[in-house]
C-alpha cells in the first residue's frame, strides 16, 4: 500500500511539473519526498493495526479472564455446597449412634447377666463397629471442615465460615468407658472367653474356605 502511494506521488509531480520541466535534481527530490511520506503512511498504518490488534487481545483475554473466573465461582459453590451437605448428614449419622449406644450396651449387659456367650459378643462386635463407623464420619468431618476453609481463603463470599463446630460433636467418652468395662466382663469370665475362642476360630476357618472355594 506505501509502494502504491510512492508511485501515486511520483506521477502526480510528473504530471504537475511536466515531464519536459522535471531535470535529474528535481526527480531526487521528488523521489526523497515521496519515498519520506510514503514511510510516513506505512508508519502510520501499522500503529493502528498494531493498535487494533492490541485492542483485539486485550479484549479477549478480559472475556477469557471473566469466563475463568464464572467458571471458577461456579465449580467453587457446587463444591462448597456439596460439603455442607456432607457435612450435615456426617453429623446426623454422628447424632444417631451417639443416641443409640446406650441402648446396645444395656443389650450387651443383658446377655452376659443371661449368659448367651455367643450372642453376647456380637452384640460387642455391633458396637465397636459402630464406634468405628462414628471415628470415621468425625475425621470426614475435619477434612471436610479444611478443605471447605481453604477453598475460601481470599475469596469473596457469602459462605458460614465453618462446616461444623467440636460443640456439634457428641461425646462418647462415657460409651467407650462402658464397653471396656463389658468387654473386661467377658474376657475375665472363662466361659464367655472360650466362646470367643471358639467365634474366632471359626471365622478364620470359614475365611480360609472361602479363599479355598
């Protein structure tokens, strides 16, 4: 495009002059001027393609940046709901076995007083398995808890600032005091303590044809 306009000013001199006019001086001038503006032109052009293209890439690294970022908020509430959701039904099932414990340790009494030895040690399998289902929902619950907090380190948000609070947690100090003591029952009593001999034999017997078959 400068190429045309240099030429373009070239002809119009000659044609302003007269080719007859126009000596060997002249013509370098004319020359010297039209290649200097023609430069002056190409210059120009390119500023402001370079300008609009800058204006182009800035734009759409905005709109990239903004559709990152919806992206992110999004993800980051689905989540962060998800946890509260979690987080409410750990503490229900937390709730539920800390309720129920009383009662499945006054069962487990019942059955050594009535002296169903094998009865008995299922009833105390029952309840550590549930200990052990309520150990676990509570580490979930911390887990849980930090990774929600660290999710909404220097955000902007509407969020509660935690998941739970250690006051939401029943305490089931007194219910693990109570099972060691039934516990200690069984196995200082000989014939409760052959019948887990006998219950542990037998799992493992079963567990070995098992594997077998």
């Amino acid at each position: 495009m400068a190429f045309l306009f240099y030429v373009s000013i070239l002809t119009i001199a000659a044609f302003l002059l007269g080719e007859d006019n126009i000596g060997e001086y002249e013509v370098w001038i004319i020359m010297a001027a039209g290649l200097l503006l023609a430069l002056i032109v190409y210059l120009i052009i390119c500023y402001f393609m370079t300008r609009t293209e800058r204006r182009k890439a800035h734009k759409l690294w905005v709109m990239t940046k903004i559709q990152e970022a919806e992206i992110t908020a999004s993800e980051l509430t689905v989540t962060n709901l998800d946890r509260l959701k979690s987080a409410e039904v750990k503490l229900t099932e937390l709730n539920s076995i800390s309720q129920n414990l009383p009662g499945q340790l006054h069962k487990a009494q019942d059955r050594f007083r009535e002296r169903l030895f094998e009865p008995y040690w299922e009833q105390v399998a029952s309840i550590y398995t549930e200990i052990e289902s309520f150990d676990r929902n509570v580490m979930d619950l911390r887990y849980l808890s930090d990774s929600y907090q660290k999710s909404l380190v220097d955000k902007q948000h509407n969020f509660p600032p935690i998941v739970f609070s250690s006051s939401q947690i029943p305490d089931l100090t007194q219910s693990r005091s109570e099972l060691l003591e039934i516990v200690k029952k069984g196995m200082s009593n000989i014939d409760f303590a052959k019948m887990l001999v006998l219950m542990d034999i037998r799992k493992a017997v079963n567990h070995g044809f098992n594997r077998l078959s």
